[in-house]
C-alpha cells in the first residue's frame, strides 16, 4: 500500500497522512492516532526516501566514536544504551548512523556529518569534565542531547544524566552504617565526568561521618574485569587492606568477586562491595536476593530516553532544552554485611 492508497482508505488528504506519520505538532492527536492505527493495519511503511524528500530530514540519528573509545562498541553498556535508543529510532522512522573515527579526526566527522545533512541529530557518549563537543555542536546549531553531563561547561544544552553523586554518597553512606571505615572505590578514568561526580560522592559521605579520605584507597582506569581483579589484588596486599569496596560497574565487580575467591575471602562476609548497576542484559544482577548490593539505573532506559528526548527536539524546532535527572534506586543483596570488627562484637554479644 502506497501513500495515496492509504490516503483515499482513511477519506484524508496524502498531506494530512503524511504530516500526521511525521509527527507535526499541527496535526490534530486524534487524526493522528486514526493514521498510524491504520499504517499498521495495512502494513504501511513509508518510503525512506521520498519521506526524507518531504520532510527535508535524513531520517538519521548521529553516533561518533572515535578510536580510542572503540571498546565502547563491545561494551555491554554502550550496546544496552543503543538497544533502548534504537526501539525509540525504530518507533519513529529513524536510522543509526555511527562512525568511528581517528580521534584527531572527531572535530571534522561531526562537521562533515552536519554539512552533508547526513544527520538531523546527534547523541554524545562518555562526557568529559570541560566537553569541547558541547561547543562544537552547539556553533554547528545541529540538534543534540549529552548522555550525562559535562562538568565546567557553562552554556546550557540538552541532557539525560544519572545522579551520579547522589548514588555514591549513598552507597559509600550504606557501607559506613555497616561499621565499615576503610573504604576502597574502584571508579572510571579520571577524566570522565561521570567519575568526577561518583567521587565527588563518595568523598561528601565520608566528609560526613569525619572519615578521612585515603588516596590509597582511590583507584581509576577503564571499568573491565581484569581492573577490578587486579585492583582488588592490589588493595588485599596493603598493610591495612579495605574491608568494603564501592564499585563504578559491574564488569571490574566480578573481576574483584574473582580476587576476593583466590584470596579464600568470602564477599558479603569477609569483604563487603557496593556497585552500581546499569542492569545489562548479559550481566544481569536479580534474583530475590542480588548477588550484589546496587545502586541501580537501566542504561537500556536511559538510551530511551535520550533518543525520545532527541527525536522530540528534531521534531519541534526551537523548542525549550531538555534535562533529566535519574536517581538511582539502592538494592541489598548478598555482598555487603557489617565489618568484621562489628561482626566480632555481634557473635559475642550472641
């Protein structure tokens, strides 16, 4: 079925039709509502190309990597965040286009990629404290919206985040009410804004409680398994080792439940470990009771929400910027409990 057959079906002009599948805001809801109800009973699906004709947009969302940050194309956040987000694409007629480019090379992708109009809109990944992407964009006047924020970046701009710090403050506030006081964070690379900000965190928690922050107790380096495996090695050795750790994800988590196992130490009982859990698919933390405390966030809903957040502002030109705030949710599971001095004086009191 073609634009004009369906046109003629619904007694609506091709144009109100068309308006109507591309989301005009001047096209009445329940018009709308009549075309795609009945765009899916006749399996109507608009042709790429003559709607790009018509609606003057490529129909294309833009996503830039460059090499440096190639691990992020097999990481099982940045694919969970491109599985919401492409639902969100799918919805609404839209296509993914990611590159992955030389990093020298970034500032001239997104240049090219705005010129051609091979984009109508942008997603930024992986934030930096003092982002120039930010700026870049916002001179290209290309519609875009941050995953996260970027720390020290003055001008406004469009963004879905996590509460970052207000996760970690929590986390390492729950570990302090176990009793525990030295307490190790396993966080991202230092220059991400996201680690800024879960650090920020971790230090105003134990600010509160009067607990001196430890520079030795405070690790960075890209969140893989053999980082949690060898940091938690490496922390086991001091003289005075961590009795819990708060962890930035849960891929270097069971690389430090891997180091706690060799090391005969029992996580939950021994050593206590907080994570934040971005609830992937393939590294899923549920059951009645979690293997691992959590403060929780769904990056598949996260990836939702700034792709409905993007598409909404491609839609409606000119409109007011979007920013989110997602708290994160403080599950118990079975790798925390109090610290082992506590513990002592439990089993005696008993």
């Amino acid at each position: 079925m073609n634009l004009k057959e369906l046109s003629e079906k619904l007694g609506l002009s091709q144009t109100t039709v068309s308006r109507a599948l591309n989301g005009y805001p001047e096209v009445r809801e329940s018009t709308r509502q009549k075309v795609l109800e009945a765009a899916r009973a006749h399996n109507y699906a608009p042709n790429t190309r003559a709607k790009t004709l018509a609606t003057g947009r490529a129909m294309t969302i833009g996503h830039v990597l460059p090499v440096s940050k190639k691990h992020e194309m097999v990481n099982p956040i940045f694919a969970d965040f491109i599985a919401g987000a492409g639902e969100i694409y799918s919805d609404n007629g839209y296509d993914l286009l990611l590159s992955v480019v030389n990093d020298e090379d970034e500032e001239a992708s997104y240049r090219k990629l705005v010129s051609r109009g091979a984009v109508d809109g942008v997603i930024v990944h992986g934030p930096k404290v003092n982002d120039r992407r930010i700026a870049l964009l916002q001179e290209l006047g290309v519609p875009f919206v941050v995953h996260g924020r970027s720390t020290e970046v003055a001008e406004r701009y469009s963004w879905v985040d996590v509460n970052n710090k207000r996760a970690f403050q929590r986390a390492t506030e729950f570990l302090l009410d176990l009793g525990h006081r030295r307490i190790a964070l396993l966080n991202g690379l230092a220059d991400m804004d996201f680690a800024t900000r879960r650090g920020a965190g971790y230090v105003a928690a134990l600010d509160g409680r009067e607990v001196p922050v430890r520079q030795e107790l405070i690790f960075h380096d890209e969140m893989t398994e053999n980082y949690g495996y060898e940091t938690c090695r490496t922390a086991l050795a001091m003289e005075k080792p961590p009795t819990a750790f708060v962890v930035s994800s849960i891929i270097p988590a069971i690389g430090l439940r891997r180091a706690l196992s060799e090391a005969g130490l029992k996580m939950g009982r021994d050593v206590s470990v907080v994570i934040h859990d971005d609830a992937l698919s393939y590294f899923g933390n549920e059951g009645d009771v979690p293997a691992f405390t959590a403060v929780r966030s769904s990056v598949r809903e996260a990836g939702r929400k700034v792709a409905g957040t993007l598409i909404d502002m491609i839609s409606k030109p000119g409109s007011e910027l979007r920013q989110e705030m997602l708290e994160a949710t403080l599950t118990v599971g079975q790798s925390t409990g109090p610290a082992p001095a506590v513990r002592q004086v439990l089993a005696q009191e008993d």
